[in-house]
C-alpha cells in the first residue's frame, strides 16, 4: 500500500491506493473486452459498410482482446461472443454452414 501526497492549496491530499485483489482482475479481465465490443457496436459504420459487417468487427475486436486479456480459456471466449449473436441472429449465419456441410460435430 503506497500513500500520495498531492500539493494543494490549503493543504495536502492522501490518497490510498491498495492493490487490486485476484477476483476484481479477472473481473476486469471479462467485462473490459464485452465492454469494448459493445461501445463499438454502438458507434455508427463507416459510410459504405454495412451494418452487419460493422458488427462482425466489433465481435472480431471483442474476441481479440479477450484472447490478449485471457479471463477463461481460448475456446470459452470465442463461444462467449459468438454464440450470444448466433442466437439474437445478428447475420452470423456463416458461423453455422460448417454444421450444414457435415465438417462440425459438436
């Protein structure tokens, strides 16, 4: 545990800081790549693309920085974010033709 003192004009500012125990880290760890996928879904395409490949940008970003971040397992993370959108429809119809073909088994 450290203490800051910041110069004020009347006086001195402490500020405790402790360090942050395993469960909040691995909190952070899951919420901040849902967090970002979804701040860029909420962001407007760009002119010209359509909206559903905007979305699977978002859900590419998402999967990208929870495989940096590492809260659960490779695997785990992907179904995380594809399956949620899978289900809600959101034109990831791609991600289910491997079962159509017979090369998936589940």
């Amino acid at each position: 545990m450290g203490t800051t003192a910041i110069p004020a004009a009347q006086g001195a500012i402490r500020i405790e800081s402790h360090p942050a125990t395993e469960h909040e880290r691995k909190l952070l760890k899951t919420v901040i790549p849902l967090a970002i996928a979804i701040g860029l879904a909420l962001v407007p395409s760009p002119s010209g693309l359509p909206h559903y490949a905007w979305y699977y940008f978002c859900i590419f970003v998402g999967v990208i920085i929870g495989l940096v971040l590492e809260p659960l397992p490779g695997a785990a993370i992907a179904v995380r974010f594809v399956q949620p959108a899978t289900a809600r429809g959101a034109g990831l119809s791609s991600s289910k033709c491997g079962s159509r073909l017979g090369a998936v088994r589940v």
